[in-house]
C-alpha cells in the first residue's frame, strides 16, 4: 500500500509539472513576437509612434492583431519576415496594438472589425489607407505603395 501511494504521488507531481509546461508552452505559441516580425522597427505605442511620425514627416502603419489569430502570425512569418517589406517599411512608423488588450480602444475608434487589419494614419491621426485582412508579401507591397503614393 505504501509504495502504491509513493507511485501515485510521483505520477501526481509529474501531471502537474507536464500541465504547467504545457500552458506557459501554449501562452509562449500565441504571441505575436515572430521571427519575421521582429525584422520590423515596431514602435512600443501609438502615441510615440504618432510623435516620430509627425518629426520623421512619415505616416503611421498600426497593425492591430490578437492573440488567437492565425492570419496575424501568418502575416508576421510571410509577409513581414520578408525583406522587400521590411525595407519598405522604412518608409513608415511602426506600431503593432493587440486589439483586445492594449489596442481595444484604438480597434474600436478606427472600427476594426477583423484580424489582422492594418490601418495606416498620418502624423495628425487622420486614416490615410487601410489593408483588412492577410495579404502575402507581393500584394502587400503593392497595397502599401499605392497608399504611400496617397500621402
């Protein structure tokens, strides 16, 4: 009987370490922090990325994602770790906003309705162009030199 319980206890205390693995593993695979995305200059919040822009005579491109949305990290693994966007990107401020966290706000004002969507504003806060949705590299490119051509 006694080594039965020392068993179950240690069967126990390994479910427990596994399960605890498992969630800060499953919390880690839901970030947005990807490979690719970090090839990006991201600006840590809006409002200091509207400040650069306006002295950087730039505009602001947000990209609102969240958590669960795998187009978001396709985005961020495709389009962004691409290197013809990100020197594109050059020409633009940089901001992501989780938009059911710290962005909730900002999603609703601008009216984003899907992830990911990226909305692109001048230094004054005023909609220059939108992108809703994942587009690959190319597409992408091509969406953001027309709204560039805009400004």
């Amino acid at each position: 009987m006694a080594g039965s319980s020392k068993v179950l206890v240690r069967v126990g205390v390994v479910i427990v370490v596994f399960g605890i693995l498992a969630l800060y593993g499953l919390r880690g695979s839901t970030s947005r922090a990807g490979a690719g995305a970090a090839g990006v200059a991201w600006e840590p919040d809006l409002k200091g990325a509207m400040s650069r822009a306006g002295s950087e005579r730039k505009i602001v491109m947000v990209d609102f994602y969240t958590d669960w949305c795998t187009w978001c990290r396709r985005l961020d693994e495709t389009t962004f770790a691409d290197s013809d966007v990100q020197r594109a990107l050059a020409q633009v401020v940089a901001v992501r906003l989780n938009a059911e966290k710290d962005g909730r706000d900002q999603a609703q004002t601008l009216g984003v309705e899907g992830y990911p969507t990226i909305v692109f504003l001048d230094a004054g806060g005023k909609e220059v162009g939108r992108i809703p949705g994942y587009l690959p590299p190319k597409p992408f490119l091509d969406e953001l030199q027309t709204i560039l051509k805009r400004t």
